[in-house]
C-alpha cells in the first residue's frame, strides 16, 4: 500500500464525522473489515464514539487481533467491548475511535516480506497511539506506515522499536498532532540495514516536546531522516531532545531536523561519547547532520557528551548547523572527547539581540579531524549601542588537527554593539567583530 495524503484524511473525516454524529445509545463499537482504500488489500476499522475507548492492535506475521474496550474501563472482557481476531492478512489499521483515546499498537512477530500501515485520526481529549517492536524485526522488503492526526487536547505519539533488528524494510511515519500539549517520540531499533526509516512529526500548538532517540543501535548501508516541526505561537514553546548512543557505519546517512518557530523554544543533543561513532569500522563516509532552527523567541540549545568518558570516534562526517533568532538566546556545546580522520563541524548563529555563545571542546592528542567551527554573534540590529554578545570558547587540540578554509576556530561577535570574545586553549582561534575580550 502506498502512503497517500489526501484522499485517506478526506475519507476519514467523513467516516469520523458521521460517527461523531451518531448518540452513543445508538452506536456498539466494531471492528468492520473491508478494502477501506480500494487498492485490493483487506483493511480493518476501529470504530467508537466520543467516549474514552482503550484498544489494543497486533501487527502478526499472519491473521490478526484487535480489541476495544468500548466502555473505556481498562478490560476487554466486556459485553460491549471487542475481540476480533482471524487469519486474514490485514494491511491498513484504520483507528477511527473519535476521541480521547488509548491505542496501543503491538508487533508480536517478526515481519517478513510484509505490509502493514496503522492510520489514526483523534478528535477532541487526550489520545495516546504507541507503537511497540516489542524486539520483533522485519526484514525481506517489508513496509511500515503510520499517519496521525491529533485533535483538540493533549496527544502523544510513540513509536518504539527498542532491541529490533530491521533490515531491507521502508518505514514512514507521520503525524500532525494539533492543539495542545503534545508528545512525539521515537526510539530506534539495536540494528538498522539496508534500509530507510523516515519520521516526520508536527507537534503542532501548545508547549509541546519532541524526542528522538538512537536506542544505542548501528546503523549501516542506511538512511534515517527525522523532522519535527514546532508550534508557530509566541506565548508558547517546543523541547526537542535528541540522544545518540549507537554508530553510523558503511555509508549510512542520519539527518536529524528540527524547525521550532515562534516562543521560547529548547534543543538538547545528547551524545553518549563512550559508545557514539561515526565509521569507527567499515568503509567510511558515513554523515550525521543535526540541523536546529529555533526561530524567535527567548531560546536555550545545548550539545552535550552526557558526561561520558570518550574520545567519540568521528571518521565520516558530524555537523552541527543551529539558528537561534530574535531575543537574547543561549547555546552551548560541551565535548570532552574527540578522535578520528573525519570532519567535525559545529556552526551556531545567535541571531538578534545579546545572546551568550559557549562552547567546551576536546580533541584527543590522536585526532587528525577537520574542525569546522563557527560561533556568530550575527547583528544586534540597532536595538540598542549598549546591547552585545558573549562568544566565550575553550577548545584543546593538537597541531594534527585541520581546519579547512576557516583556517581556524571563526569566533564571530557580529555586526554592531562591543561583543566579548574570550578563547582558552590549544586549539588556532580566528576572531573577527570582537571589540573586547581576549584570544
């Protein structure tokens, strides 16, 4: 089945529609199966009303089961609940529930050669959908979908693959997650090969938090791309926490991206330098890029080695490129371990107004990295002459290290107002726009 847009959110508006207009005395929940998109394949509904339902799906490798419990009272035994189970193949999961809802999806076999798509739209209250490998992989040109649509009220959306192998398997999640206080998150499986897994998640409007996490897996002959998007409300905020534990290894790509807008936005990147590495086996040329846009507002981005004992092993590429904007804003980058022959880039723009821009880094004597190092100011737009940026830099290196066209770490206070430069270390600094301050 091919993941389509339009014509499945216009179809279960409609179908969602004319369930919300039914009273509840007059609607059983049901499980009702038929070729829902008219591709040829079996699909399954789940049906409710606007009352809290709980239910449970289990992605097979052969027949299926699902359960509602219709009453919203935490058991499946009930007269008015469902348990519908058989040995069709079900390709497309469509949970049409209709608010305030608890879906639990659940892999309970290893997918071979298979499809399988969950598509959910909420309404209205707090709906939760969680995916669970429960450890289960897939393998053989398998495919994995899952479309979210959030309502009015706080909804979370989970997708966990912890201790799965995946291989040679596509999978695409997307979610669009409305109003409210909302939760995205996903954990990455123990091993990833020849594959892609694409996640795209709309937190939508509300103070809201996205998470990411690598799950400590090894990536190789892979692609990952994960994009959250944030809300565009001024009185409001995005947390966006990425952690990486596991490697990249054999031309794997990683591209993380996180487009925060307006309010008072947070990034936090979290690598756990005693087990992270970037080809420290293999042929080489893997990449990570982190890109970080925070919009404006009052923001705080950190990158941190979670207080790990390294070097990281970095021979592809990492590159850290991260906008902050209007308002004082916050960064730092705190790297106590550096090792390997790949590039090593960190660049970061505080945008307007007096922003404070440090960083902690340490290159082990054995490194030959490229370092790509930026820290800009970037202008204060005339808010005010007495208005500047802190640049404050301690960065060890040995002379193995390069530094590409830069010729050295770029410490950048920007265009108008006495910016502070201050650089410690061992490391070739460059500073430009910095009136006051040492280096």
């Amino acid at each position: 089945m091919r993941l389509r847009t339009d014509p499945r959110w216009i179809f279960l508006s409609v179908t969602l529609g004319a369930v919300l207009a039914m009273p509840r005395t007059a609607l059983a929940c049901s499980a009702p199966k038929a070729d829902f998109d008219h591709n040829g394949t079996t699909d399954i509904k789940l049906v409710g009303d606007t009352k809290k339902q709980n239910a449970i799906v289990e992605l097979r490798s052969g027949g299926y089961l699902v359960q509602i419990d219709c009453d919203g009272n935490g058991t499946y035994p009930g007269a008015v609940d469902v348990n519908a189970s058989g040995t069709d193949e079900i390709e497309t999961y469509i949970i049409a529930l209709a608010g305030g809802d608890v879906v639990t999806v659940r892999q309970t076999a290893d997918l071979v050669g298979a499809s399988k798509n969950v598509v959910a739209v909420f309404s209205g209250g707090t709906n939760k959908l969680t995916f669970l490998s429960q450890g289960f992989g897939s393998s053989g040109h398998s495919n994995l979908g899952f479309e979210v649509g959030g309502g009015g009220g706080a909804d979370t959306f989970t997708i966990d693959f912890s201790g799965s192998s995946i291989s040679q398997t596509l999978i695409v999640a997307r979610g669009i997650l409305g109003n409210g206080a909302n939760v995205g998150s996903v954990i990455g499986p123990a091993s990833v090969a020849d594959s892609v897994i694409d996640v795209a998640v709309d937190l939508g409007l509300g103070n809201t938090n996205g998470a990411y996490s690598d799950g400590g897996g090894i990536l190789s002959r892979s692609a990952l791309n994960v994009h959250f998007t944030g809300g565009d409300v001024s009185t409001a905020g995005d947390t966006v926490t990425t952690t990486f534990s596991g490697k990249l290894q054999d031309l794997s790509r990683v591209y993380i991206a996180s487009d925060l807008r307006q309010g008072n936005d947070k990034y936090f990147g979290h690598f756990d330098i005693s087990s992270f590495a970037i080809d420290d086996v293999g042929i080489g040329d893997s990449e990570m890029v982190v890109r970080v846009d925070m919009g404006s507002g009052f923001d705080i981005s950190k990158v941190d080695d979670l207080g790990a004992a390294g070097p990281a092993t970095i021979n592809g590429a990492l590159v850290h490129d991260i906008t902050l904007g209007q308002q004082p804003d916050a960064a730092n980058i705190l790297w106590n371990g550096l090792t390997g022959s790949g590039i090593f880039a960190y660049r970061i723009d505080g945008g307007w107004a007096n922003d404070k821009l440090n960083a902690t880094i340490v290159a082990d004597s054995s490194a030959t990295n490229t370092i790509l190092f930026a820290n800009h100011g970037n202008t204060e737009q005339d808010i005010s002459p007495l208005v500047a940026d802190l640049v404050n830099v301690t960065f060890d290196a040995g002379s193995s290290v390069s530094y590409g066209a830069l010729g050295g770490l770029l410490l950048d206070g920007g265009m108008q107002g006495d910016d502070v430069c201050t650089f410690v270390g061992s490391a070739l600094p460059s500073a430009i726009n910095c009136e006051k301050g040492v280096w």
